[in-house]
C-alpha cells in the first residue's frame, strides 16, 4: 500500500542487521562468486521472488534517497520529454558524471521521488530504477560483488544475500 513516512521501522531493523553483517557478506558473495553452482539464476530468482514477497519498496524507498539511478542517454531525451525540461538545463541543472562516465542524479534523493516514495516518472523511469537491486538478473554469480554492496541499502536485497548463505555456505551465517 505504500508506507507516508521515509521507511518502515522493520526495513531500518534489517538495514542495521545488514550494516553489522556487512563484511561477513562481502566475504562470502566473493567466495560463492567464484564457484559455478548448477541453477543458481534460477535459484536466486526464487530468493529474489521471496524478498519481495516480504518487501514493499513503496515502504522504503532507500535506493531513491541514497543512489539514484544511472540514466542513459536515450533516457535522458525520454526524461526530458515526459516531464517537459530543457535537456541542456536538465543536464547542467540535474545530472552529473560518475567515475565511471554514467550520467547520475547531482543531488538525492532523486528529483523524481514523489510523496510516500512514489516514482513520478514511474512508467518512464529508467532502467536501472527498473532493475534494481539486480538480484533477478543472469550470471548472479558474476555479479555477487554488487549484491554485497546493495545489500546495505536495499533491505530486499539484504535478504536475498542471507539465503544464498543459508543455502549455499550454511555454515557462516552467524557471527
């Protein structure tokens, strides 16, 4: 249903488990990242269905207020139009490159998070709003690194971090 306020208290409890776990779960998405493990897209997608089965992102809204998306270049020209901005002052105005050359959001949260952490650009956001926290995607593997990282902020991708450690390294997840 969407939560009023920034994020439900349940949400920052597991964001804070999150942070106190966070170098247990950098070390074991490096680790499982280097096996091949049969099914583990599949399987991950069943984690990735679980989580968000527990987590409302209009309850959180975290990943708006603490990274903003990355935006393309046809995304910028799509953006620009929706909204009805001058591209060169949006550009100047709203956006900035990261290290990487990816044009940013310059200030979060991201201009485009609405009331009750609704997206008002919603049937237009980017890609990478639509993606994220990327734990539905192929070659999880590969991309375990990024799960650690975003398991910080997004407390469905944190639960998604710990079920790949329950199931596949059983052993580690108390510390």
């Amino acid at each position: 249903m969407g939560y009023s306020g920034a994020m439900v208290p349940e949400y920052e409890q597991i964001l804070e488990k999150s942070r106190e776990r966070g170098a247990l779960i950098k070390r074991q998405m490096k680790y499982l990242g280097k096996f091949r493990i049969k099914n583990f897209d599949h399987i991950v997608a069943e984690f990735h269905e679980a989580a968000f089965a527990r987590i409302d992102c209009l309850d959180c809204g975290n990943c708006c207020r603490m990274l903003g998306p990355i935006i393309g270049e046809s995304e910028i020209t799509r953006l620009v139009k929706t909204v009805g901005l001058d591209r060169t002052e949006f550009v100047r105005d709203g956006l900035i490159r990261d290290k990487e050359g990816f044009w940013r959001c310059s200030k979060l949260p991201c201009p485009f998070m609405g009331e009750g952490n609704a997206c008002s650009i919603y049937d237009e956001k980017p890609r990478d709003c639509a993606a994220y926290p990327y734990t539905d995607e192929r070659n999880m593997a590969r991309s375990l690194g990024r799960l650690a990282f975003n398991a910080e902020i997004c407390p469905a991708a944190y639960l998604v971090a710990e079920m790949i450690i329950e199931r596949f390294a059983p052993g580690e997840t108390k510390n």
